[in-house]
C-alpha cells in the first residue's frame, strides 16, 4: 500500500528557498528543473517503500524517528507513520548544512 505523503510549510519554505537559489542567485533554471524532477522521483519510490532510507546519523533525531533522504546536493528529514500510513517531511537541508541544530 502506498503512503501519503505531508509536507511540512517549514519544508515547503525550504524548497522555495533552494528553487529561488538555484534559479536566480546561479540562474540555473535547468538545475532547478532538474532537482525538482528528482525529488518528485524519489518522493514517489518512498511512498511504495518509506522504510527505504536510513535512520539519520543525529541520535536525538534518531529517537525521534527521523530518517534521511539524500536528493543530489540535499538531505530530505521525514517521519513515517505506519499507523496512519503516512510519510511527513519536514525539512529539506543542503547536506553540508548542520539541521541536528534546527529540529
């Protein structure tokens, strides 16, 4: 069974923040097309599979349920609940970006 997947307005924010990056501080277009065409990929696989991606490395995260998704030069954070079988992102962070700061 597939699970919905949430999205968090803090990584909605993020997104933005990494789109409006891409396209008007590199003014990349295509690198922005291109990552959000991945991101939409790797959304789809972890719906089918949530479990697919492994616990974060930050052990307070780690309590927490926090598992991580790498997306090119990016760290997706996501919560799985099985019970409602949902998948909730909650941030999107550059990988050399310290996020265990800001959960």
């Amino acid at each position: 069974m597939a699970y919905k997947l949430k999205i968090s307005e803090e990584a909605r924010l993020q997104l933005k923040e990494i789109i409006e990056y891409m396209t008007l501080k590199l003014r990349n277009s295509k690198a922005a097309t291109d990552f959000l065409n991945t991101l939409e990929k790797k959304y789809d696989q972890l719906c089918l599979n949530p479990e697919m991606y492994e616990y974060t490395n930050d052990m307070r995260l780690r309590s927490l349920g926090y598992r991580r998704m790498p997306v090119d030069n990016y760290i997706v954070l996501y919560l799985v609940d099985k019970d409602k079988t949902e998948i909730q992102i909650d941030g999107i962070f550059y990988s050399k970006y310290n996020y265990r700061n800001d959960r």
